[in-house]
C-alpha cells in the first residue's frame, strides 16, 4: 500500500495472501468475495470508506470467470454507484488464484 495526500493505493491482493483464503482458492465468487472482505478491513483500519474507492482492477485467470467475479463484486458495493474498473485476464496469478484485485481510494 503506498499513500499520498490524495489517495490510498491498495497493490494487488489475491486470496493465496492471507491464511483464511486458502480455503476459498479456486472458487471465483468466494475469491472475490475474500479479497474484498479484506479490502474493507484495510480501509477500516485507514478510516476509509468503500465510496471513497475511485479505480478497481480486476485480473482474471480466466475471463470467463467474470460473470461469478462481477457478482461478488456487486455485493460488495451494493446501490448504483460503483468505482471505475478495469478487467483483465491475467493468466499466472500468485498460489494459483483465480482473482487479484487493486484499487486506489480517495483520502
């Protein structure tokens, strides 16, 4: 994570991070889920708020996946208003995730 007057940038995470996702792993909606459970936290800790988040990246191991990864992602926000973001397939993820998420927050 780095900061600046601005913002909050959260590097990528991925659910083969932290301990309690290893039993996600493989799952796209439980990934996703898990990693953005994980983003709350850490914006909590920094007294930040999810409508704070401006620019999300989502990398796919397979962009078929983006129907399940889209719906975890619409829980997670809720309402209408929803960051810009960004989709991709990315091939080769850390421990064999099937989800990374990054994201920049306003301060």
């Amino acid at each position: 994570m780095v900061l600046d007057d601005q913002y909050a940038f959260l590097s990528g995470l991925v659910a083969a991070d932290f301990p309690a996702g290893h039993e996600v792993l493989g799952d796209v909606a439980a990934e996703t889920r898990a990693v953005l459970s994980t983003i709350g936290e850490i914006l909590d800790e920094l007294q930040l708020s999810r409508e704070g988040i401006v620019k999300v990246e989502v990398h796919l191991a397979d962009l078929d996946d983006f129907d399940a990864m889209d719906a975890a992602y619409r829980e997670f926000f809720g309402g209408n208003a929803y960051p810009a973001r960004t989709t991709v397939e990315s091939k080769r993820l850390f421990g064999d995730s099937k989800v990374e998420i990054t994201c920049q927050v306003r301060r």
